[in-house]
C-alpha cells in the first residue's frame, strides 16, 4: 500500500507524532531490565539511559519555557543528563511520558519552531530500538508524520541542512516524491532511491551498516539536517 506525503503544515503533526510514538516507546522501555539501560547506543558515549533522559530533559524545558544562551547545545545537553543521575530508570522513563502527553499544544502554537525537537525525539526512539536489537528502528506507522516533519525541518532556518541544496526523495513504499531543502538555482536537485529508514538514518547521522539505497548529486554528510 502506498501513501502519499503531504508536505503542507499542519500544527498539530509534531505533537502527534510524539505521542503515538510515546504509546509504542514507554511500554517497551518499561519492560526493559535496569541492565538494559547501560547499553551503549549509536550516539557518541551515550548509553540507552542518556538517550532516554536526554529525551526527557529536552521535551521538560520546552514544557517550562526553560530557554537561554546554549540551550540544547552538547554541554546544555549533558548538564541536563547530569541532573537527573541519581534517578532510577523508573523515573526516567515517568518524565519522558509524561512530557511527549503535554508538549503537543506547546509545539503547535510555536508554528513549526519547535517542530525539528519532536523529529529528534523520534530519532532518538529508533536509537533506542536499534541498541536493543528490536525492530522497527526509524519505521513504522509514525513515518507517516516524521517524513512530511523532515521535508519541513530541511527548510527551517534551524537546521544544519547545506544551503542552495535540494534533493528529491523518491522512497519506497510512497506515492509522491519527498523535497528536502531547497535549491538556489546554482546547483541542481540531488536524488535519493531508497526506503525511509534509510533515509532517516543518512539525514540524522545514524549508521548506514547493512542498508541499501542510490544517491546522486550529493554526499550522506550535506544531507546531515542535525548538529
């Protein structure tokens, strides 16, 4: 069955998104031992327990209003992690539920500015699945809403996607090709043959190890849309 991608804005998608991944991530992360927490994940010197508090500080600042010089930079990010150290994975995992159940209206009235945290949220979820050994890393039924967020986030002027450059996804499975970023005439659209995971994986920086795809007219580093 194949789906179209609507890249018109809808507010309400990020919140969405978070929450239907919400129902899949919290059950699965509840079942999990403590020891299950020290594994390490994909992201530089961070265990599955740094990805899920990582997560969980990011969506409580923006619930809060916690903004200022460095926010979301590596050492905000880490001082936030640092924070909530002596918690136990119960807790943990309590804040990030409780936070990805609230911040929907939050990211809706900020009118696309917060959009791109719900998408790395998401991300981060596939970690999560990948460390584990469990299915379903960066797919599944939230693509519906992480493809069109991506298509939007690779032209938001908060992303760290390559400027004059575009590239026209043609992925697997969907009845429309997917528009990232935006040419400035001097350069002409790079394409991508592919399915979406992979697509996910080359646009966050995740390893390519196993997958299959064509790109032309651009390298995996200029599609990179996060610092």
């Amino acid at each position: 069955m194949t789906t179209a991608l609507e890249d018109t804005y809808e507010a309400e998608r990020a919140g969405r998104l978070l929450r239907a991944e919400r129902d899949l991530l919290i059950p699965l992360l509840r079942s999990a031992p403590d020891e299950a927490f020290a594994v390490r994940t994909c992201c530089p010197g961070w265990t599955v327990r740094h990805v899920v508090a990582h997560c969980a500080t990011v969506l409580t600042r923006v619930v809060e209003s916690r903004y200022g010089e460095g926010v979301f930079s590596p050492e905000s990010n880490e001082r936030d992690i640092a924070e909530c150290a002596d918690w136990p994975n119960s807790r943990v995992v309590d804040e990030l539920e409780r936070r990805m159940s609230e911040v929907g209206p939050i990211m809706a009235a900020a009118k696309g500015r917060l959009d791109g945290i719900a998408l790395g949220e998401w991300v981060h979820a596939g970690d999560v699945r990948e460390a584990w050994g469990k299915p379903g890393a960066y797919a599944g039924a939230g693509l519906t809403d992480a493809l069109p967020l991506l298509g939007q986030h690779s032209r938001s002027p908060f992303s760290a996607a390559a400027p004059g450059l575009a590239v026209h996804a043609d992925v697997d499975g969907w009845d429309e090709p997917l528009v990232l970023g935006a040419t400035d005439g001097r350069r002409p659209p790079a394409r991508y043959i592919g399915d979406a995971p992979t697509l996910i994986r080359i646009c966050a920086g995740r390893p390519l190890t196993g997958t299959r795809y064509e790109l032309a007219g651009a390298t995996e580093k200029e599609l990179g849309l996060f610092d």
